[in-house]
C-alpha cells in the first residue's frame, strides 16, 4: 500500500488528535493549531486526489489490517476525495472570515472550546465523506450532531440556547431513525460494510424476500438524513441555528454540515441500497414531492422575513429542496445536479453569511432591512460581496448558481414524468430568489443623505475582505469553468458504482 493510501485515515486522525490538544491550549494557540489542520488536511485530500485522478481508480484502506467483520474500512474516490477538499476550503475561509468578530461573539475563556468543536466537526464531515462502513457512519453522525450543537450554544444568549434545544431534538430524532434504519438493514443482510450489503440487498430484490423489510429500511434511512439536513418540513430548527449563532457557525452550518448528511444518503443510495433499487422504491418520489415544497415555501418564509441573516437561513431550506428534488429525479444527471449545488450553495450562502455581518456591522449591529439601507457605501467590500452572492443564488450567468439551475433544468428535461413540475416550480423559484435577494442588494444600494453609522476602513478589516474576495473567486471559478467540474462529479459517481 503506497504512503498516499494513508492520507484519508491520518485526516481523520490528525482532526480527532487536533480536538483533544487543542481542549488544553489558550485561545490563540487552539486557533493556529485549527488553522494548520485544516490547511494540512486539505494538502492531503488534494494528494488524494490527484493519485486517484492519476490511477483512475478508487482505493479501499483496511484499518489495522483487519477484515470484516473485526476490521474497518475507509474508501477513497475522486468524489470523496474532491469533497473533502471542497470541504477544508469553505471551512477555512469561513472561519478567516469571521474571526475578527468571534472576539465579540464567544467569552474570552471559550474560545479555545469553539476551535475544539471545529476540529472534532471537521473529523466527523471527512469519516461521513470516506468511511465504508455503515456504522462507524453512525458513530459519525452523532459526534457531527454534537459538535454542531455546541458551535451554535457555544454564543451564551437565550436565542442560541433555544435554537441548539431545537436543533438537538430534531436531529436526535433523525439520529434515531437511522438507527433504526440500520438495524434492521443489519438483521436482514448480516453486514455492516457498504459493498457487502448492497450485494445482499440485490439479492433481497431479485428473489422477491423482504421486501417490505428492506423497502422500510431504505424509507428510514431517508427520512433519517432528511430531517438532519433539514429538508421540508422539517427545518424548524433552521432560522434560529443559523441565524442567531456565531457568523463563522452560521457559515460552516449551511453550507457543510447539513451537506455532509446529504452526501451519506447519496452514498448510501449507491453503495448500500443500489440505485436501481432505491428507484424502484419509489421513495425518490417522496423526496422530489418534499423537495419541490422546500423549494417555494422556503423563498416564501424567507421573503416574509425582515431579518437579514434569517433571511438567508431560510433561503437555505429552498436551496436544500434544490438537492433532494435533483435525488428525486431518479436520473444521474438529476444526481450530479444536486452534487454541483452541493458545491454550488456551500461557497455561495458562506459568502452571503460572512457579507452579512460586514453589512450589520456599519448599521448599529441591526439586521432588520430598515437599518441596513446604504450599508453597502459605508463597507464597500461586505456590499459587493453579498451582491455577488445575491446574483449567484438568483441565477445570474457568470455564477455557479446559474450552472446548478441549468443542470437542475437538462436533468428535467431528460425526466418525461418530473419535467413539468420540476421546470415549473425551477422558474418559480428562482422569481421568489430575485424578490427578496434582490430586494435586500436594493436596500444596502439605497443612499441615504444622512446615517448614524461610520464606514469601516480597509486596513481594520484585511483578513475579512481576503476571505470574501477568496469567495468570490470561488463562486465565478465554479460559474466559468464548471463542465470539468461536472466531468469530475460523473466520474466519481461512476467509481461509485
């Protein structure tokens, strides 16, 4: 085994090791200590990468050398390998991003818990990404639960307290379902290893046993990662987790954690179920049904909002019905969709949360609409930044929001029974997404002769506006240069199979 074919085990081991050092550091040292992991394990996971591209083929690590059942396994293709990467890079552009405000956000003695946090969610994203067995998954999921609910009480006010409550009720209660749910894929096939069971659960198809069985247990394994990833209806917890938390946990929440849940399902619809199988189950259908809901009742809550950052929490629940409605299409081409949009949303809504608070900033700290009005001339960075987020989510060309809705669009169009609604409700959306995104990009716009607030100067704000710019670049590199992109997520899902 060459010394590459180690890297996906020693990232997820370096990120544990980095929590535990870390929880016995002062403040600044826990921050460097995070910001070297997370730059060291992206160095990794483009090796990986690159070796994968290299050899085209994707590679299983045993670890410790012991087979199944006593053994475990991490598996590494182009897809896990490129969303790992993906996944290093959002994380630590947010957190540069909101760093100068974490000061004001987080006790001086809790800071070094939050980069603690940090590290053990980094750990459980990268083992959900390559882990090749259903249980350690498990394991994973939870410690990403915990992890997320300490970054959102981790900012000691009623709001978050109340929003983490919801938050762990609600994602406990995902939790239990896919306990269930591998439970009994567990009785019926005997494995706990990815590969094997999709083997027995072809098997369970072909010969017509179990069916009903297997069919609950793909429905449990569903709807389990669909509530923690908040599809509608189930995102009540949302608004308050994203939008009263720390920006730099706002950030990596939308755009990575409910992602990492996201891309579990998709491997578990590859891997463990199978495909073909998971179509027949006709739960595809009650995913596209719920995710074409998400997708304007999400815009609606977010354009009665007069809150910006809640604003931009709810127009996560629509961009989410995006993902699961591109899943429930049943089609790769409705799959690499949703995977694109994956990428597509965590850079955009990322860029719009770190914007937001350069814009709340220069009005009081107010987030209602009223107090943000010409907010963009007194910090001119935040104001570009948000309005090039703004344009992405929209639609615009240029924008990886627009390659996702042109991807989303063909993969309908290949659908004889899901195209009318699909492209139907598309259109609508993305006239709900111009209303208030645009509405807001207005609002910051509007001069005002008179205001109460001072503009911030460049040299005060440096980190920020890299950070911003690096999103940015993000974002157009996504919109101009996305059929690689697109190439690279068909050939991962290709070495899913």
């Amino acid at each position: 085994m060459g010394l590459i074919q180690n890297f996906p085990a020693v990232s997820i081991l370096l990120c544990l090791f980095a929590g535990i050092i870390s929880s016995g550091l002062k403040k600044q040292a826990a921050r460097y200590v995070n910001t070297i992991l997370i730059s060291g394990v992206g160095f990794l996971s483009l090796c990986t990468l690159m070796y994968i591209l290299e050899t085209g083929e994707a590679f299983v690590y045993v670890m410790g050398k012991f087979p199944a059942p006593w053994g475990n396994e991490i598996r590494a293709g182009v897809l896990e390998a490129f969303m790992a990467l993906f996944f290093c890079i959002i994380m630590l552009l947010s957190l540069a991003g909101g760093r100068k405000k974490l000061a004001d956000e987080v006790e001086d003695g809790k800071t070094f818990l939050y980069y603690v946090l940090m590290d053990l969610l980094l750990a459980s994203l990268l083992a959900l990404v390559y882990t090749n067995d259903l249980f350690t998954a498990y394991v994973f999921v939870e410690i990403n639960t915990i992890a997320a609910c300490g970054l959102i009480m981790i900012r000691q006010n009623g709001r978050t307290i109340e929003a983490a409550a919801r938050y762990m009720i609600m994602s406990l209660l995902g939790s239990g379902l896919l306990l269930m749910g591998l439970c009994i894929l567990y009785d019926l096939t005997g494995h706990l290893l990815m590969s094997n069971i999709k083997e027995q659960m072809g098997w369970i198809y072909l010969s017509g046993q179990y069916k009903m069985p297997a069919l609950v247990t793909i429905a449990l394994l569903s709807v389990g990662l669909a509530i923690k990833s908040a599809l509608f209806p189930f995102h009540a917890w949302l608004p308050d987790a994203y939008g009263y938390s720390t920006v730099s946990s706002a950030a990596i929440l939308s755009s990575l954690v409910s992602k990492g849940y996201i891309f579990l399902l998709i491997k578990i619809i590859y891997r463990v179920i199978g495909f073909e199988v998971f179509y027949e189950s006709r739960i595809v259908d009650v995913l596209f049904a719920f995710g074409l809901m998400g997708m304007i009742f999400g815009s609606i809550s977010a354009i009665r909002e007069n809150d910006v950052r809640r604003m931009i929490a709810f127009s996560s629940v629509a961009q989410i019905g995006y993902i699961y409605m591109g899943i429930g299409m049943g089609t790769q081409a409705g799959m690499e969709a949703s995977i694109f949009h994956i990428l597509s949303h965590a850079a955009t809504k990322s860029l719009l949360f770190i914007a937001a608070i350069g814009l709340t900033d220069v009005s009081g700290g107010s987030r209602q609409f009223i107090e943000l009005t010409g907010s963009a001339y007194r910090n001119k960075w935040a104001g570009v930044a948000f309005t090039v987020g703004s344009l992405s989510m929209v639609g615009v060309p240029l924008f990886s929001g627009f390659i996702s809705k042109l991807l989303f669009a063909q993969a309908a169009v290949q659908n004889d029974v899901k195209m009318l609604p699909a492209l139907i409700v598309l259109g609508i959306s993305t006239i709900l997404n111009a209303i208030y995104f645009m509405k807001t990009v207005i609002r910051i716009y509007t001069p005002v002769e008179e205001h109460k607030y001072e503009s911030i100067a460049f040299k005060n704000m440096k980190l920020y506006v890299a950070a911003l710019l690096c999103f940015i670049i993000l974002n157009v590199v996504l919109g101009v240069s996305s059929q690689p992109i697109v190439d690279l997520i068909g050939q991962g899902l290709a070495m899913f199979s």
